[in-house]
C-alpha cells in the first residue's frame, strides 16, 4: 500500500519528468505511471484523500506530514493557486497528467485555453486554494467540498487541558494540529469563514474561548496581510493565551457572585502560569509565552500583571487582547448575560488607546462588521456553513 508521502513523493518526480521531457517520452511516461500507481494504492487506504499545501507544511486530512517539511512543491503548488488537493476514487492517470500539465503552465505563466480546460474539467480531482477571502481559485478547478466540524477540535484541546491540569507537559504536537484544523474549517469555501464554536455547559468555557480567539487571532491576521506562518503563529498564541486557567478550580472560573481578594489573586497568575506552562514545555513556542503573559495588559499600563517597568507590549498580545475581550464579552457568562456584537464593538472603540491599540482595535472592528455574513456560530457537531455562514 502506498504512504501519503509516497505519493507525494512520486507527485514530485512526475512533475520533475512533466518539466524536462516532451509528451511521450519513455522518462515522462513511466513517472506518470508511477504517480498514478501511488495514487491507486493509496485510494484503496482512504476513499477520499486530501492534501494542504501551507506554506511550508504539508497536511494529510488533518495530521501534518513531518517529514515534509519545507517540501519545496508545497510553496510551488501554492504559488499555482492549489492549496488543497483532494484525490477521488474515480481519478484516472489522463486527469493526473491534465493536473500536472496545468501546475506546469501555471508555474511557467504559459498560456491556458481556459475554454477548452473547463470542457475537460478533470471529475476526479477537485483543487483550488483555500486562502484568503477574495482569491478565485484556478480557472479549471473545482474546490474541495468538505462538510467540517468543530468536534475533534474541541475534543482535543479538552484533552491537551487535562494534560496540563495533571502536571504534564504541553502536548505541542496536537495543540498545533488543532490551529491546523481551525484554518481548514475557516477556508473550507472560496470565501473565508469565520467559525465560533457556542459554549454548552459554563464549565467548557476555557475550551471554546480558546478555539474562538485562536479563530478571530487567524481572522484578524489575515485581514491585516500577515504571511501564512504568522497567521498559524497567532492562532497557536489564541489558542494557547488562557492556558494557566487550567489550574484555576471550575468554583472560582463559574462563580455567580463577586470575587474575594484570594480568588482574584488566583486569577489574575493565570498569565504567568500559562506562560511557564509553555515555555518550558517548548522552548520554541516563545511568542507563545509572551502572548499568554502579556494578554490582560492594557495599553495605558493597566490590567494584570503588573509591570515593574512600563514598555510596550508586543503586537501579538495587543491583537489576541482585543479577540480575547470580544469573545469573553459576547460569551454566557454565570455572572452575567452575553453582549449583542454591536454594543462589544462600540465598546472596543470606545477604549480604543486607553485598554487596545488604536489600530488593533480600528482594524478588528472594521473586519467584523464587514466580515458579518462569513461569521458562524456552530455546535461542536453542527457543520459548518460554506459559502453563505449562518450568522447568529
């Protein structure tokens, strides 16, 4: 049976083959053979196998392919529009070599006759980008149609919670596999979706704030231009800010009544905590730690903890702070109701250079309102919305 990275790197001998010999050479057809082989074998694995092409990492369904990582036809097929690829199992080896021939010309700006493309539109394979709102994907393309849920999301950053919450380490691994999903189901149409997961039980509460700000952190990130790296970068920061309220008992997190002097003091370590928590768990997730210790910190030097000497606080932690205080506002709480979007908004703007960045603040408000009909609050098992989100 053929591995997903077997295929993948069959794909790119055969492009290599495509690149350097004309139609009908021995070299060119046995790479086509190939490739279509792997594919073959590994449709008898996985009905419907699909690909993402994310800057510099590869994603089989939702598990990144280690090993290739930095593939160099990752960055090549996403510079030809094809950030997904999905194989089914009625793919022939013509519409393989029609893929490859169009990547090729893409690649080497030739001249396609879309005419002729969009009469022989290859059945078996679906592909286009899932980037950001606004790209069109490739002229003879069909994006993949998949129905996403927030279920396995959520259930693994529960999971990733009670890791913390008994003192071991922070599963990185799968806390980045999780902002890998959340950017599949925000780009599972040609237009960007922004999905918020609804809080069930008050005692979930950590778990779907933290999948909302990672979402809105991505959202926001990319309305302002950031790169496919940083965006990630932002969600993994969103989705770890709250991680030291794991150690905070659920009393003190859903308490209805006003907090005593030593239930404020735990709350308000949760920054530190959490910035250990991940600093020591993986070095290399610094921006991270600065991001769960710097979060509650206003622009005007209040909030918590409190800075022995006043600096600037980093931009990653000024753009998580503003989706942090919109999704907390605009969540159930025990203590008090949610705010409709429009009253959180104004008050954003309203402490907009006292509490946030002035453009932060301008910019996030902006993406919002603009940004309304592509919002979804889903269920963990509701599916998201393509195309037209449900707003709600």
């Amino acid at each position: 049976m053929s591995s997903p990275i077997e295929f993948l790197n069959a794909f790119a001998q055969a492009m290599s083959a495509l690149a350097l010999y004309p139609e009908g050479h021995t070299s060119r057809e046995h790479a086509l053979d190939s490739v279509y082989g792997k594919a073959r074998d590994l449709l008898d694995d996985e009905p419907n196998p699909v690909f993402s092409f994310l800057g510099d990492e590869v994603v089989y369904g939702d598990q990144p392919l280690r090993e290739l990582r930095s593939w160099a036809w990752s960055h090549k097929l996403s510079e030809a529009g094809i950030q997904r690829l999905q194989l089914d199992p009625t793919v022939t080896r013509d519409e393989l070599e029609e893929f490859f021939d169009l990547v090729l010309a893409r690649l080497t700006l030739q001249p396609i006759d879309t005419s002729e493309a969009r009469q022989t539109r290859p059945s078996g394979l679906r592909y286009g980008a899932i980037g950001i709102q606004g790209e069109d994907s490739i002229e003879s393309a069909a994006t993949a149609t998949i129905q996403l849920t927030l279920g396995a999301e959520a259930e693994t950053i529960r999971w990733v919670h009670e890791e913390i919450g008994d003192g071991r380490a922070l599963p990185v691994f799968e806390a980045e596999a999780v902002v890998r999903g959340l950017s599949v189901a925000m780009h599972g149409d040609r237009n960007l979706i922004l999905p918020l997961l609804r809080l069930r039980e008050f005692d979930e509460y950590t778990t779907t704030h933290s999948i909302n700000v990672s979402v809105l952190a991505m959202g926001i990130a990319e309305w302002l231009g950031m790169g496919a790296r940083d965006v990630r970068a932002f969600g993994v920061s969103g989705l770890l800010h709250d991680l030291g309220k794991v150690k905070i008992p659920n009393e003190i997190l859903n308490g209805k009544g006003k907090l005593t002097a030593e239930a404020r003091r735990v709350i308000n370590i949760h920054p530190a905590e959490g910035a250990r928590i991940i600093i020591t768990s993986e070095p290399e997730l610094d921006l991270a730690a600065v991001v769960a210790y710097e979060h509650h910190i206003m622009i005007n030097g209040g909030g918590y903890p409190s800075l022995a000497y006043p600096r600037d606080c980093h931009h990653a932690s000024k753009l998580v702070h503003v989706c942090d205080v919109y999704d907390a506002l605009r969540t159930n709480r025990p203590y008090r109701d949610s705010w409709p979007a429009e009253k959180v908004l104004a008050y954003i703007e309203e402490r907009s250079g006292v509490e946030f960045d002035g453009i932060i603040a301008h910019a996030f408000t902006h993406m919002m309102r603009e940004w309304e009909p592509q919002l979804a609050m889903v269920t963990e098992d509701q599916a998201i919305p393509e195309g037209q989100a449900a707003a709600g």
